[in-house]
C-alpha cells in the first residue's frame, strides 16, 4: 500500500488557485524531490498536507495510511506519523526546546495508545539523537527556537524529525539558509532516517541539496501541476539547463 | 476536521471548578453599615478600646469620601447598605485542634486542595485558612512557635500581641488612605498575621487560602506581616469563592513592614469567582497591597497571578524607604470573558541606592480589558535609585483589549528608570507549529502563555508554580485568530 496517495489536489490561498490538479505516490522507503521555480506551489503543497488554516481545498484527496488526511487536524495528521520540517521554523518564548518536544512526543504516544514517557526515559531518548545532530546540550534549556541562527533552527527541525519519528518527513525548503558544513550535517540525520518503511518528501529550490541526499524520483512542480518526473537525473539536468529548459517543452 | 473556533468554543465552555456552596451554619450580621455595625464588630471581637477607636477613625473618614471610578475599569455604584459585614461559622466552643474543626469545612479545604491536615507536614506549607471572616484553623503553630513566629489568624493577634498590632496597623497603609482601605479599616473581619523575630529565617512557605461562602458578604481581611532585622519570610494566599450571581465585594488590605535586612516574599494566586460568561455575577476584588521596606538593605517582593474574579483593582506597591532597600513587583494578569483588570504596582523610592524591578504580563481573551498601571516615583533623595519596568501584553482573539499607563516621576537626576512594552497576539504560525508537532490546540494555547509568564512564574514557590500553570489553562477560555 502507498504511504501517501495524493489525487487531483486543488488548492486555494485567498481566494487565489495555487495547485490546479497534484497527483503524486510516495511508497514507503522512498525519498521523493519537488523542485520547482518560485511561486510554483511547492510550499503550498507541503503546507495543504500538513493542514495549515488559510489554505482551502478545493478538489481532489490525500490518502496517508489509508486514511483521508484532509478530514483530520493538523495535530491528528502529526498523531499519525507526518512531519513537516518548517522552512521558517516558529519562535516560542519562555518554552525550552525540552518541555515542547516532550509534549510532542507524548501527545503522540498518547494518540497511539503508548504509554507516556517519563523525564528519565525522555532524557534518555533525546540524547542519543543529539549526537546524531551534533547537537549541544544547552539546546535543551534555551526556548525553542528563540535567538537560534538559521542553521540552528534547521538542524533543530531535522533533531525533533528524529526524535519523533514519523512515517513520513516533509522537508519544506530545509537547505534555504545553510552553509556548507551545516548542510552536510541535516542532511547526515535525514540520511540516517531512511528506512524501508518511511517515505521523504523534500521540497526545494536547488539540486545542491539532492548532492547528499539522493532521492529515488524528482517531480518539477511548475504554475501548481507537476510537469515532469523522473529520477535523480533529472534534477542535474534542471541544474545545466534552468527551470526555463522546462518552460518551453511544456 | 474540527474548526479552530469549535474547539475553542468546548475550551470556552469550561466552567468555574471551585464553584460549590458548603452547607454551614453561621453567625451573620444583618446587612448595613453604620457606627453601630463597627462597634458591634469590634464587640464580638472582643477588641481592645484602642482598636475600636480605630476603626471608628476610619469609619467617620469613609463616610466623607466617595466611592472612586477613576481606573479603567466599569462597574455599578456598590450599596453599601446591602452588603453584610461579618459572617462566621457558628462555633459551638473554642477549637484545640483540628480533630474539632467542623467536617463540612474541611471537606470544602479539601475540595480546594489546601493541605489542612498536619499529616501533610511534608508539604512544608503552614496554611492559615479564613472561611468568610473568621480564621478557622492555623496548623504548624507550634512549630513556628518554637522559633519565635508569630503565625496567627489577625484576631488572634489582636489578643495575644496587642502591642505589635498597635505599632503596625495603620503603618503602611493608613486608615484614610483609600475608599475601600479606609472601610476595611472599619470593618475588617478577620484576616493573617505574621511577625518573624530578629534573625530568624521563616523555614517553610506560610500561605493563607482565603474563601467567601456566605451569600452577600463582603470580605474585608486585614493582613499584617513583619520581618523583623534579618528576618525573612515566604507568604502564600490564594483564593477561591463559589459560583454566585450578583457580585461580592472583596476589600483587603495588606501591609507588610520590613525592618533592616529583612526580606519578604509575597505571592498571590487569586481565583475568585469570576462571572459568568455574560459578565453575570463574580467578586469584586478591591483591594490595597503595600509593603514598607522601612530598613536599610530590605527587599520586600510580590508576586501575583491573577486569574479570578469579575473585577480586580489593585497595585501591590512598595515604599522604598531603607537605603539600598529593594522592591519587586511579578505580575500575570489574565482577563477572559467580560472580566476587567486595572493592576499594576507603585514603587516610592525615597532612600539612597534603592532599586526596584517590574515585569508585568497581561492576558487578554475574550471580551476581558485588561490594564497596566504602574508608578515609578523615585523622590529628591534617592540617589542613585534605579528602576526597571517590562511590561508585556499578549491578546487572545479580537475583541479584547489592553492598555498600559506607566507613570514615571523622577526628582533626582542620578537615577535611572528604564522601561519596556511589547503587546503581541498570539501567533497562528505559533499553533501551527505546535499542532504539527501533534499537540493539541488546548495544550499548545497553554504552552505559549505559559511561556509567556515564565518570568513571573519562577518567582512563585516551586509547589505553587505548577498550580499557577493549571490555573492559567483552566482560566483560559479564550478565543484564538
């Protein structure tokens, strides 16, 4: 079975269509890439699946887990395994990086039946992904997010993604505002959450990113349609010829 | 899937937890207010002459001044004549111990989750508990005893320490300060008092639950704390009353005198029945708060969350009157529904090098206002005094408001008064973020304000800081976007 089945998905932003018609399959274990020329719909689309308000769906259905997300709540999608790493990651003053992730991880526990972790048991989990993200300690205590370079916010994003440990990870436009050695760090912890049971979806702008994390299929989103797919090849192609390459063969 | 609103809506539609009736007997005045009244209090009391002649002061000065509409806040003209001024459980004999307290009050301490019980020692929380107007049980006396505290319900005070009631009532805030401090002045009921002797460091957290349960009693407390020279001490009150319609004032009075190096913490969690969602109903929190740091290096702090009640009033302040003396002011305010608050603080600076601090955090949700009044008056010979105000708003929905009035009055040219305000709303990007980590929008509401007040919250006694943070989230019927 498909993780994710996305048919025909029409959406409205204020009123204004941004995607006319997305059909996209992500099986488990697969990493998918959506590039894309500004303004194409890339976020919108990863914004939709996760259930942002203001956006309206206008036709069309998303099927994650055999269940019809678009009936459920942004917390009840989250609840049932889909991630959304953040392009701009929210600031929440007064609330540390450690309380708001153990709420995360036990409002999901709690979803699914599991019994609630306690500090220790929480403590212990974290920590060993901190490694994993070379992540230091005082991260823990300082408020999420707040007063965090854009590096750290993004590696912050990839660190909760690993901590919770969805089905699918929606990565909006991760590598926008990463140097070179932080790049090659986030990409190290989503390279390290592939498995044959998780699907990836990365939204992006430029195939830099798809250098260390190779996807399986690349989808160029243009004007809310994807107009072409294939594999990674594809993506090194867009790079020597430009979106517009695509823009006159369509 | 659920709209944001409707999920609001259930959140709105939480009612007031604390609004039960405890079915007692008691001893209640007839309504009215007249020289009469405060003599009769005063005899039931059994007071002393000097005290009557006190009150009597009071009562002669209220009666030529008016009741005061100048804050920001709307109300009704109270009847005075209405309004019942003591109200006590009817006692059969004088209590020993708490074996002999009536069971039906210790369910309701219960039901409020006041550690009554000695057997909660562990808790290290000696609670004074005031039923309407009479102190009804005071646990770890005798273990304060034994260090020199007094720790007493006031009438207790008034019997047993005469001398030191006579020397500070009235000494922070005089009878005449105020419309509602001048007839509490006149007819306080009951109230705490607490006196920490030289030296002597208070070893638990003392706290005071405050509760209304008679219909149509105005609750007039009358609290006198004094740290004596190194002396410091850690208060609690909290209050709760049941669900009623029409609305009860509730007038206190707080005076706490700190003499050198002495120190003074004061923390409020004040739930008062705050209305119906119509506005119908709830207390009228009018009170006067005001610590005196009277001696050098004395530092005297209060903290407050105010969650309850339809109307609060108040502006916990400190004189700062010792050199080097200290005065703190941590404030959460939370105002939801048609609830209104004008709170703040005033601080006096008057000797030399004496410093003061003001965080200020506003909530508004609903149709609650919700209002800043602050005074920094730092006077001509305070040199070098130094002040600093942050004061922060965060709006819940659209239809509420907050509003800051910061005063600011410097005479000397050495001092330094520096202020701060951010009003913010809270952030869709802020509860989205957090529901797609898959937390609920209830909890991740609670979250931001929490976050929100966490300076104010870490001033509160640890056990103290997780109530505050249960209250704020039950308190919270906000509305969102």
């Amino acid at each position: 079975m498909a993780l994710l089945e996305v048919k025909n998905l029409h959406a409205k932003v204020q009123g204004r269509e941004i995607l006319k018609g997305i059909d996209l399959t992500i099986n488990p274990g697969e990493v998918h890439a959506i590039m894309g020329p500004n303004g194409s719909g890339k976020s919108t689309l990863a914004s939709v699946l996760a259930g942002r308000e203001n956006y309206e769906v206008t036709d069309g259905a998303a099927i994650f887990n055999g269940k019809d997300i678009l009936e459920l709540s942004p917390d009840e999608r989250a609840c049932e395994g889909l991630f959304l790493a953040f392009q701009y990651p929210v600031e929440i003053p007064g609330v540390s990086t450690s309380y708001f992730l153990k709420a995360a991880v036990n409002a999901i526990r709690k979803y699914r039946g599991e019994p609630e972790l306690d500090a220790m048991d929480f403590l212990k989990l974290i920590k060993e992904k901190m490694k994993l993200l070379e992540m230091d300690q005082s991260f823990m205590n300082r408020s999420i997010n707040e007063g965090f370079s854009g590096g750290e916010k993004k590696r912050n994003e990839i660190f909760q993604m690993t901590v919770l440990d969805p089905k699918l990870c929606i990565l909006d436009e991760t590598d926008s505002g990463l140097d070179i050695d932080a790049l090659k760090i986030v990409s190290q912890g989503v390279n390290a959450l592939r498995n044959p049971n998780r699907g990836i979806l990365l939204v992006t702008h430029y195939q830099r990113l798809l250098n260390y994390i190779v996807p399986d299929f690349v989808h160029v989103l243009r004007d809310g349609r994807i107009i072409k797919s294939g594999d990674k090849s594809l993506a090194l192609e867009l790079e020597a010829k430009g979106y517009g390459w695509l823009e006159n063969a369509a | 899937m659920p709209t944001e609103s409707s999920a609001i809506e259930t959140m709105a539609n939480k009612e007031y937890k604390w609004g039960f009736v405890t079915d007692l007997e008691s001893d209640t005045l007839p309504p009215g207010l007249s020289e009469e009244t405060v003599r009769k209090i005063s005899q039931l009391k059994n007071e002393p002459p000097f005290l009557t002649e006190w009150r009597l002061k009071a009562f002669r000065h209220w009666q030529t001044m008016t009741e005061p509409h100048w804050p920001n806040v709307k109300f009704d003209p109270i009847d005075y004549q209405a309004v019942s001024y003591y109200s006590a459980p009817k006692k059969k004999k004088t209590l020993a111990s708490l074996d002999e307290v009536d069971p039906e009050l210790l369910k309701t301490y219960e039901k409020l989750g006041v550690p009554l019980h000695e057997q909660k020692i562990f808790a290290g929380v000696a609670v004074d508990a005031v039923f309407d107007s009479v102190s009804v049980a005071t646990t770890f006396k005798e273990k304060l005893a034994e260090m020199g505290i007094i720790f007493c319900s006031f009438s207790e005070a008034v019997q047993k320490h005469p001398e030191l009631v006579r020397k500070y009532l009235g000494s922070v805030v005089p009878y005449s300060d105020n419309f509602f401090a001048t007839l509490n002045s006149a007819v306080f009921s009951d109230g705490s008092f607490c006196y920490v002797p030289k030296g002597v460091k208070c070893p638990m957290e003392l706290s005071t639950y405050f509760r209304i349960n008679e219909r149509n009693t105005g609750q007039f407390e009358r609290t006198l704390i004094i740290a004596d020279e190194g002396a410091s001490v850690s208060y609690l009150e909290g209050c709760t009353a049941p669900m009623r319609d029409e609305n009860q004032l509730h007038a206190a009075v707080v005076e706490l005198v700190a003499l050198d190096n002495a120190s003074i913490k004061y923390s409020t969690v004040q739930n008062w029945y705050p209305g119906d969602k119509d506005g119908k109903g709830g207390i009228y929190n009018f009170v006067t708060k005001r610590g005196k740091c009277l001696g050098v290096a004395s530092r005297i702090s209060w903290t407050q969350v105010e969650t309850g009640s339809a109307i609060t009033w108040k502006y916990p302040s400190v004189i700062l009157q010792g050199d080097d003396s200290v005065g703190e002011f941590y404030s959460v305010a939370l105002t939801n529904h048609r609830q209104q608050a004008d709170t703040g603080t005033k601080m006096i600076h008057i000797g030399r090098n004496t410093r003061s601090t003001i965080v200020s955090k506003g909530i508004s949700a609903g149709f609650g206002q919700n209002t800043y009044r602050g005074l920094v008056k730092i006077l001509k010979h305070a040199v070098g005094a130094r002040n600093y105000t942050q004061c922060d708003s965060m709006l819940i929905g659209d239809k509420c408001g907050a509003h800051t009035f910061p005063y600011i009055e410097v005479r000397n040219t050495s001092a330094k008064a520096e202020h701060e305000a951010s009003t913010s709303k809270i952030g869709e990007d802020q509860l989205f973020y957090c529901k797609q980590r898959g937390i609920s929008l209830e909890d991740a509401v609670n979250m931001i304000i929490n976050g929100f007040c966490k300076e104010v919250f870490k001033e509160l006694p640890m056990e103290f800081a997780v109530e505050a943070q249960k209250l704020l989230g039950v308190s919270l019927e906000g509305s969102v976007g």
